[in-house]
C-alpha cells in the first residue's frame, strides 16, 4: 500500500519551495516529468522556479502528486502557456 505524502503550506512558506519540497519527497525528478511530456528540461524547471506558467506542466506536476491543481499551485488553471517577464522587462 502505497503511503499518501501530503505537506502543509507554511504561512511563511512560499509555493514554488512548497512545490519542490513535494516532488523531492515524492522523489518525482523534474527529467521524469519533461520526458513525460515530450518537453525540454528546462521548461519544468522555469515552471518551478516561477519565471513560467504552463498549465500542461503544472497540471501534470499535480497529478504526480495526486492533489488537485488548486491544491498545489493555490490559484485557478490558467488557460495556455504565460510567461512571467523576459530579460529586457517586455511581456
């Protein structure tokens, strides 16, 4: 029988941290998951780290971690791909 992880979000906490704490308990690697989704690396990785949203990704990241997606990124799916700012500040 398999054991059901959870953590609870420290108030202090921030999400991103609280989302790869998770996956490191899980030991869910983020090559695991880009292979999984025929994705580069780096998109998992710019996901956790906040300079990128993809629901495809979190979507993905949520279900690994059998939680709803509310549960894991606190806020609603969003609808495509949105990345945060690039280097030059453009959006």
């Amino acid at each position: 029988m398999e054991k059901e992880l959870y953590l609870q979000l420290p108030k202090n906490a921030d999400r991103l941290t609280y989302v790869r704490g998770l996956l490191a308990v899980h030991q869910i690697k983020s090559r695991s998951i880009a292979k999984g989704l025929s994705v580069h690396e780096t998109a998992v990785s710019r996901v956790l780290h906040g300079s990128m949203k993809s629901r495809r990704i979190q979507e993905a990241i949520a279900g690994l971690l059998n939680m709803t997606y509310r549960d894991v990124w606190g806020e609603p799916a969003q609808a495509d791909s949105i990345f945060n700012r690039n280097r030059r500040g453009r959006q």
